[in-house]
C-alpha cells in the first residue's frame, strides 16, 4: 500500500512541512501516550481509526476536505450524544462527550463568526436569486461552498437560511 509523504511548502520564506489529518493524529497520539493522557489518547485512538476506515471506503488516501467531513461527523455525533445524555439524566456521560468535542475541535479550522455566516448566506441568496424556502438546499449548498475552509455547523446555516427566507430577519 502505498504511504502518502508529508509535504514541504514555504511559508514566509521557511520550509514547513504539511502533514496530513492522520500523521498529525499520529504524532499526538504517541505524545498523548508520553503524557499518559487517557482520554486524549482514547478519543485520538478513536478518530484515526474512523479516518482509516474512510480510506478503506474510498479505496485511497483521503483529502484533506474529505478528512474534515470526518472529524465534522465525529463531532456531530458527540453533540447528538451530549443532548440525548442530558435528556437521560446522565450529566457524567455528557460532560465526557463534550470533552471529546473539545480535543476533535483541535483538529478543526475555525468556525466562521456570525457575520461571515450572515454575508455568506446573503450572498447566496443573491447568486441563486432565491426568493422562497423552495430554494433553500440551493442557498444552503451556495453557502456553504463560500465558507470552505470553515467548520461549519449545517444546522446553523440551515436555520440562519431558513430564517432569512421566511422574512424574519
């Protein structure tokens, strides 16, 4: 099989090596295994095989979008979880997901603040000349392709969207 290698790029004139989303796992991994930091190495654990096993699905090594829709699901997963472990009455198992949450965000780009999320959508909503919630999976993936890059939280823009096409903002 073969091994993706990490790539030099320049930055500001010095040459910076560009690790994929597993080698970095990787590399904290075995440091979180040096500190002896449980939970960090359960959930890095954890993450690599679900980046792993996505390479087995595509049959490749995976992109770095395509890593980041995995990490996005894993921390997706974990707020459903947080949300139906409060319900229950289980505080301990919430605090511990939103732990979770905590170290897989590391592993995010930032999310976009309100006001990028708020000029995405309105320009959006220009380019697709939506005028109804008919349009709103078009505004919605119109927006979310000016926001690339971003960790972005699909209920949030959907609500912000649906809002703004309803008239209430």
């Amino acid at each position: 099989m073969e091994r993706r290698a990490a790539c030099d790029i320049l930055i500001r004139g010095e040459r910076v090596t560009k690790m994929g989303y597993i080698e970095r796992i990787q590399e904290d991994l075995t440091a979180a295994m040096k500190e002896k930091n449980e939970l960090r190495l359960s959930v890095l654990r954890m993450v690599k095989a679900a980046l792993k096993n996505k390479e087995i699905e595509k049959m490749r090594p995976l992109e770095d979008l395509e890593s980041l829709q995995v990490l996005q699901t894993l921390v997706k997963q974990r707020r459903e979880s947080v949300e139906q472990f409060i319900h229950g009455g289980r505080r301990d198992l919430a605090d511990k997901e939103s732990q979770e949450i905590k170290i897989i965000e590391e592993y995010l780009p930032a999310a976009p603040t309100d006001e990028e999320i708020h000029h995405a959508v309105e320009n959006a909503i220009d380019d697709v000349g939506a005028d109804s919630l008919k349009q709103m999976g078009a505004v919605i993936k119109a927006a979310r392709a000016l926001l690339e890059g971003k960790a972005i939280d699909g209920k949030v823009l959907s609500d912000r969207v649906r809002e703004r096409l309803s008239g209430k903002s």
